[in-house]
C-alpha cells in the first residue's frame, strides 16, 4: 500500500510517533497482543503500522496482509448492501420486513411472562437498519425474551437460517417496532432479506455486489485453508489477567464454515479491504471510478435517525451515554461534548466484538481503522488511538 506523507496529509508527524508509542505500549504491557492501525486522509492512507503479533506463542507477527474476525463490522457492509437494493428498486426502506421473510407477519409484543401485545405496525427494513425492530442479543439474562433467545443459542451458526427465523418468529418482541433503540439480530435478519431478493446465499451476494468491484479480495464468511496461516490468533483474558487463545480454535466458524452467514458478525477481513470499503464511504459512494450508491443515500445513512429518547439510552460506560445517535446502520456522533474521547460532529462507524473498530470522520476527511483480536472487546484502546489520531490533526 502506497502512502503519503504526514505533510501532505497535513498532520504531525511528531504526534503520529507518539501513536505508535502507545500502541506498543499497549502490547509490552501485555493489554493486547497484537494491534495494526490505518489512518488515510484525501484519498490516501498515510499510516499503516503493525504492532505485536498475530500468533504469540508461535511468533508469528502481525502482517499487512493478517486476516482479522471483524464481528459486528460486518454490519455496515450489510446495510449498505441493503441500500444498493434501495437505489435499484428492489425494496423499499418502509417496505415490512414480512413482505420478504412471511413469519415475520405474525409476531407478537411481550408485555409480561403471561400476556402479548399485537403490533401496532410491522417491523420495517428501517427497523433493521436502525435497531429498532424490538428483537435483541439474548445477552441480558433478566429479561425473560432474552433467556428464550439463550436458551435456543440463537447466535449458533451451525444451526440453519430456517430454523434461525423460527425461532424469532415463535419468541415475542421486546417492544413494540420503532419505540425503542436495542441491539440485536436485527443485521441478520436484514442479511437474509438481501439474500432472498437477489437469490443468492448472502456471501454470494455481498461478493458480487461488494467485495469485487471494491477489490476486497480477502473478506469473506469464511476463511481459505491456503489463507488460514494468516487469521490472526483471538485472544481472550484469563482470570490471572493475561491473555490466551479462545478455547477449541478446531470449531471457529470462520475456519470450518458455517450453515448460516451472519450478517450481523461473520465475515473475516483484512485492514486494507476495509479501508477500500471506509474510502468508499468517505467519498460518498465511490472509490477509484466504482460507485455503489449515491452521496445522498451516503448522508442520508449517516443522519441520527433516533428520537432524544432513544439516544439517552444509547451508549455504554466507555464513551458515555448520549454522544452518539443511530443512522442506518452506523453510530452518528451528535454530542461530542457527552463523549469521553476525542471526536467530532458527523463522525461514524462502528465496532467488532473481538476488538476491532472503525470511524469516517467527513468534517476531518478522515478514516480510522483499528484491528485486534481479543474478545470480550476492550474498545478503550481503540477509542485511545483514535483520540491520539485526532490529535495528530493540524488542521
């Protein structure tokens, strides 16, 4: 990958040292074992460094061409994929989601451990966009649709996209559509209405309509065996604090292949494949003569699109609550004030389960890209390079 200089990005390169100090701090300190970070600016990265090691026991150190699990980056890419479907008619963003996948016709809202509401409205594919389509994670153990979603293990990849609709089709919403900002399978269930309109596995379609004509060679659901001595190791941290690899590594989806591709957290992809798909963003739609949609559709995807309500309840205890809005499919910042880090208004991403994040930043025209792999996440570090890169700004 070619680069510019600091002084044509119009950055210090003094402040860019100090970066790349604290990220190797980072990993002496045993808080990661492995990072690689991009910045580009103007159409052009002008830094991309590698610190630590992609495979710590084996020596094995981080690479540009390391292969990373970006989870819940995968997210964006599946709504922009849903908005090309947008641009060329095939659906509409008000369109019920049950027009393309029938159960969800029949779903019900709960209100208590004996009683269900009938919808008001059905759920709608910006429902799914914005995560308000009143499903959820199975993640919170005290509430009673949760523990359903749990006890199905309904984030299972081996078990199929039929049974996957089944279950949610059976199990009532936490709210009634549109009410309420909570993360979930909303992405998954977005990446099967893509998959049903263009009548191609998911894969398939983000392939076609994505990764080739953005020359994203190495994002895929799963891994290649000639490829897979370059996935990085995921780590985890162990009771005594240090970090080890995930148990069963013989069973990582992205190794054996899966019956259901997630599209809200399965792909598999490199820093500089994801920098293509940032660019594109970036320029509003096109990257190197290559459009995929239009720039209104661009800012119209990352426009808040959530009521002050929502908001306040949007955040977590890292970057505080009410910082950031919702758009289609991105976080949107609206509040820089309430945010515990260095930002700005506009700027947008998102973040992977294993410790990876990335932010578009228009204001700036600047793209951050940082990959790790260590699960439960840890995105104070990233939110630290991303302050660090802001400050680099001179402008």
């Amino acid at each position: 990958m070619q680069l510019c200089t600091p002084d044509q990005a119009n950055v210090s390169e003094q402040q860019l040292s100090r970066l790349d100090a604290s990220m190797q701090a980072v990993v002496d300190k045993g808080q990661l074992n492995g990072i690689q970070v991009l910045l580009a600016r103007r159409d052009k990265p002008f830094h991309f460094a590698s610190f630590g090691w992609q495979d710590k026991a084996n020596d094995v150190s981080m690479a540009n061409d390391t292969i990373f699990r970006i989870y819940s980056m995968t997210k964006p890419i599946v709504s922009v994929a849903a908005m090309m479907l947008f641009e060329e008619g095939h659906l509409q963003i008000a369109d019920p989601v049950g027009e393309y996948l029938p159960g969800f016709h029949q779903l019900k809202v709960y209100i208590d451990g004996n009683t269900n509401a009938n919808l008001e409205r059905p759920i709608l594919i910006k429902d799914l966009l914005t995560h308000t389509a009143g499903l959820t994670y199975g993640f919170d153990p005290d509430h009673p649709v949760d523990r359903k979603y749990a006890d199905v293990q309904i984030l299972d990849l081996q078990s199929s996209p039929d049974d996957f609709l089944a279950h949610l089709c059976r199990f009532p919403l936490l709210f009634q559509p549109g009410t309420k900002w909570r993360y979930s399978v909303a992405t998954d269930v977005l990446g099967m209405v893509v998959a049903a309109i263009r009548g191609q596995s998911l894969g398939e379609a983000l392939n076609s309509m994505i990764f080739e004509p953005l020359g994203m060679q190495d994002t895929r659901f799963q891994v290649p065996e000639a490829d897979l001595h370059r996935l990085s190791v995921n780590y985890q941290e162990t009771s005594r604090g240090r970090l080890s690899p995930m148990p069963n590594p013989e069973r990582d989806p992205v190794v054996v292949g899966v019956k259901r591709e997630s599209g809200g957290g399965g792909l598999v992809g490199t820093t500089t494949d994801y920098y293509r798909f940032a660019q594109m963003l970036l320029n509003e739609g096109a990257v190197d003569g290559v459009r995929l949609l239009g720039p209104r559709t661009i800012r119209y995807m990352t426009t808040n699109h959530l009521t002050k309500d929502m908001t306040e309840v949007f955040g977590d205890e890292q970057i505080g609550y009410g910082a950031y809005g919702f758009g289609l499919g991105f976080r949107v910042m609206q509040n820089p004030g309430r945010h515990r880090y260095l930002t700005g208004v506009g700027e947008y991403g998102w973040a992977g389960a294993a410790n990876t994040h990335f932010w578009i930043d228009p204001n700036a025209d600047l793209i951050g890209i940082f990959m790790s792999q260590l699960m439960p996440s840890n995105l104070h570090l990233a939110h630290l390079f991303q302050s660090q890169a802001y400050a680099a700004l001179n402008d």
